[in-house]
C-alpha cells in the first residue's frame, strides 16, 4: 500500500492505494508486487495506481492517458510500514522511492 501526492489541476492531495488497487496493477503488469525488488517503481506505477484509486473512488472519469498527461505531480510520500506512522507523511527523496 502506497500514499502517492498527486496534481491534476485540482491542488495536490493523497491518495491512498488499497489491496484492490495493488491487486489491479498487478493484472495490468502481469507482475506480482514482490517481484519489484531489484527493479523499483517507475513514473508509469505511480500514475496507473493513483489514477486507479481514484477510478474506482468515482473522483475521476478520465483514461489513464488523459490523466496522466494533466498531472504537474505525482510522487510516492509513504509505503508499507511507514503508512503507520502519520508523522512520516512527508515528501521523500525520490532516491529513496
């Protein structure tokens, strides 16, 4: 689970993913979650979780295209265990992500 800091020309705001959304990218990628050790996230993950978040939220009716074409942010700000932690929901390095 993941807290991706998105802007689509509303302000930023948080999204928090769900297992359903973890599970959707999994399908998309033909990939499991586990399987991103040594590979790592990319821009393409962070855009197709966020933007299936807020599909299914019923906050956005765009395509995956549309919406990440009108993003000026998209970056990860908290993952797993750091979720627990609310003090931990800063900006991080994008080294780190």
């Amino acid at each position: 689970v993941f807290v991706i800091r998105v802007n689509y020309g509303t302000g930023p705001q948080d999204v928090e993913t769900s297992p359903w959304t973890v599970r959707q990218w999994e399908l998309h990628n033909k990939t499991r979650l586990s399987k991103l050790a040594d590979r790592g996230f990319g821009m393409d993950d962070y855009i197709f979780l966020s933007w299936r978040e807020l599909t299914d939220r019923g906050d956005i009716s765009s395509t995956l295209e549309q919406f990440g074409k009108s993003l000026t942010q998209c970056e990860i700000v908290a993952q797993g265990e750091e979720l627990q932690d609310p003090n931990s929901l800063t900006p991080s390095d994008p080294s780190d992500a």
